[in-house]
C-alpha cells in the first residue's frame, strides 16, 4: 500500500458513516446513495493524490456537495418531489420531527459561530453575495474593491467556511489562503 492509499484509508474511509448519513439525508432516491458515495470516494481520492487537504472530513464533505449540485444541475427535468425535497434542505417545518429540528438549529448555530470567526472582509462578501444577493460587480462597487477581489474573497470565505463548519485545523487553511490572496494582490 502506497503513502497516498495509506492516507486515503486512514482519513478518508472512517468518514463513511457521516458520508452516508448526509446523502441519504439530502438525496432524493436512497437508491443511489452506494453509487454517490463511490463517486465521491473516486473524486477526492484522485483529487488527493498530490497533495492531502489539510482537513479530509471538509474537503470529502465539500466534494459530496459539489457531487449532489452537479448531479442537481444535470437534471434536464425538476420534478415538485424533488423541489420539495430541496425545500426541507433549507427550511424546518413545524411539523419536522424534534430531532430533525434540534439537528438543524445546531447545524445553524456552527454556522453562525463558523461565519463570526471568518474575517470581516470575508464575513461582509459573503453575506452581500450570498445572503443579500448582490452580483458580484454589486458587491464590488458597495464595497470598493474590484470584483476579482470579491471572486478571491468568497472563494477564501467558502474554504474557511468549510473548515470551520466540518472541522479541521482553520489556522492552516486561514493562512493558506492569506498566502493566495496576498500573491494575487501583489500582482494585481
């Protein structure tokens, strides 16, 4: 077993349980769940051979995510099942059973907690973007900045985002992307 399959097996294929828990939970047809999971296991164990991620659990969660959007995107016809299944995503109802509800609310409160440690040019980027809805120019003009600098600043948002929500070491992730961000700078 080379040094990457090592890697590969002690980080990555523990996760499995909480892989398959968070598809079952957001897929539509549990079906396909076996095949969703080997497909992500393929596109991060290649997406890895280089170089490991910092924090497996978040990139292994953040490829399942990219995986379900592409395979959302494909879709040539929404079906209402399905746009109510995307609805319980990111709506609790009343009527949800009490654990879904307490599970969401904690989801909700890491997320709060993850965005409040996010730096504050990162924190108002995303929140204008992503929760205001403004374009990326939009963005730009509000804040003063050119919209590569927003792209940059939503992009080091979503990573730092993803490591603190999923876990792992942020310092490392924080000062990796201070790294790009202020190489690109300097060029630009």
């Amino acid at each position: 077993m080379d040094e990457h399959d090592h890697w590969f097996t002690e980080h990555v294929l523990p996760l499995e349980g909480a892989l398959t828990r968070y598809l079952r939970r957001v897929w539509r047809d549990a079906d396909e769940v076996a095949d969703l999971r080997q497909e992500v296991y393929v596109r991060v164990y290649e997406a890895t051979r280089g170089r490991p991620p910092p924090s497996p659990q978040a990139f292994v969660f953040t490829v399942a995510r990219n995986l379900l959007t592409d395979r959302y995107r494909q879709s040539r016809v929404v079906t209402i099942d399905l746009m109510a299944d995307l609805e319980t995503l990111n709506v609790l109802s009343e009527e949800a059973p009490a654990d879904r509800v307490l599970s969401g609310r904690q989801e909700l409160a890491r997320l709060e907690r993850a965005m409040e440690k996010l730096p504050p040019r990162c924190r108002e980027t995303l929140l204008l973007r992503k929760v205001q809805g403004l374009s990326q120019r939009e963005a730009a003009e509000r804040m003063g900045v050119t919209e590569n600098t927003i792209e940059k600043q939503i992009v080091k948002a979503m990573r730092l985002l993803a490591t603190l929500f999923w876990g792992g070491d942020e310092r490392s992730s924080a000062a990796h992307d201070d790294r790009m961000t202020d190489d690109h700078e300097q060029r630009g």
